[in-house]
C-alpha cells in the first residue's frame, strides 16, 4: 500500500505547475464513479421506469401480486386513480395504492 502512494506522489516536489499530475490524481475517482454509474444507478433507473410502465398499463382484469404477496384481480380504480380495488376472494375486495402493487401476473389458464 506504501509503495502504491509513493508511486503517485510526484517525483519532482520542488518545482511547480504540475496540472497533468492533478488529473491523474483524480482519474481513479472519476472511473470509480463513472463505473458506479453504470453498475448501479442506471440500472435502478431502467427498472423504475419499467415498473411506472407496468403501473401506468395496469387494467380490470389483470391479475396481480402486492408488495405484502397477496395475489388477486383488478376489478376497478377509485376516482383519483391512485388506489386499486382488488378482488381476493368471493366476497372479498381490498382498496390498495397503485404503487403497492409488485408484479402483474399473465393470464391465462395454463395446465
């Protein structure tokens, strides 16, 4: 690890003006950050967008499974369209928010 400081430390101490070194100091910063960004943030800002899509597009009918895993069907929106109605049971409809809704399901009767 010394030897890697000793490394970038400049060589020549006593005179000035050594712009091109300061850039090679911080290069390794900026490719840390621009790797993070592309390892990390930009993939966390393609799924959000991915699921506002699925939000947006959700219908009567679909069925879907929450956050908290409860899995039912879309039978209805409320008038602010922010909270679902969904159809559990019979005689069982719960009102949830849109953003609690984790993934829509395919339908379709498969055996």
């Amino acid at each position: 690890m010394l030897e890697l400081l000793m490394l970038m430390a400049p060589a020549n101490q006593g005179q000035q003006g050594g712009g091109g070194n300061a850039l090679m100091a911080f290069l390794p910063f900026l490719l840390i950050i621009v790797i993070m960004y592309y390892l990390m943030i930009r993939p966390q800002a393609k799924r959000q967008k991915e699921k506002q899509k699925m939000l947006e597009a959700l219908k009567k009918g679909d069925n879907v499974v929450t956050m908290g895993g409860i899995h039912g069907k879309v039978v209805g929106f409320t008038d602010d369209n922010k909270t679902v109605i969904i159809k559990v049971d019979d005689n069982v409809k719960l009102n949830i928010e849109r953003s609690a809704i984790n993934a829509v399901k395919p339908t379709g009767n498969k055996k």
